[in-house]
C-alpha cells in the first residue's frame, strides 16, 4: 500500500516539476523577448514547445501558447517562420 501512495506522489511531482520546466522556459522566452534578444528568445521557444507538446500533448492550452509565443517572437524578429 505504501508503495502504491509514494507511486502516485511521485507521478503527480514529476507532472508538477515537468510544468515548472515549461513555465520557467516560456518565462525566460518573454523576458529575452521583452528586451530585445530575439534570437535567444527563438532557441528558449523551441524548447519550450518540445516540452510542451511531451509533457502536455498538442491539444492542451500550454502547447498553443508556446506556439503563440515562438510566432510573435518570429514576426518581432521579422524572421521567417521555420
């Protein structure tokens, strides 16, 4: 039994950990895009959206926002999308 409860913290920690890990680089995208390194900001994005799209699948809100972001980083940038 106690096997089972620690399992089930450990999943909901990793879960936790793995949204950290988005939020800091979807972050650390809108701090190096609020002061003009967009080409930073493009590499962090890419990131975020990678972990995004693992941790949280295609289909949920965080997914489209690191989207969102990469593409407003992009058009700042006046960079062609890739």
């Amino acid at each position: 039994m106690k096997f089972i409860v620690l399992a089930i913290i450990g999943v909901a920690f990793s879960g936790f950990l793995h949204a950290q890990s988005w939020k800091s680089l979807n972050d650390s995208l809108i701090q190096n895009y609020n002061i003009g390194k967009y080409e930073k900001a493009i590499i962090i994005g890419k990131k975020a959206i990678a972990v995004a799209k693992k941790e949280f699948g295609e289909f949920h809100a965080n997914y489209a926002e690191s989207l969102n972001n990469l593409a407003v980083v992009y058009q700042a940038a006046d960079s062609p999308y890739k």
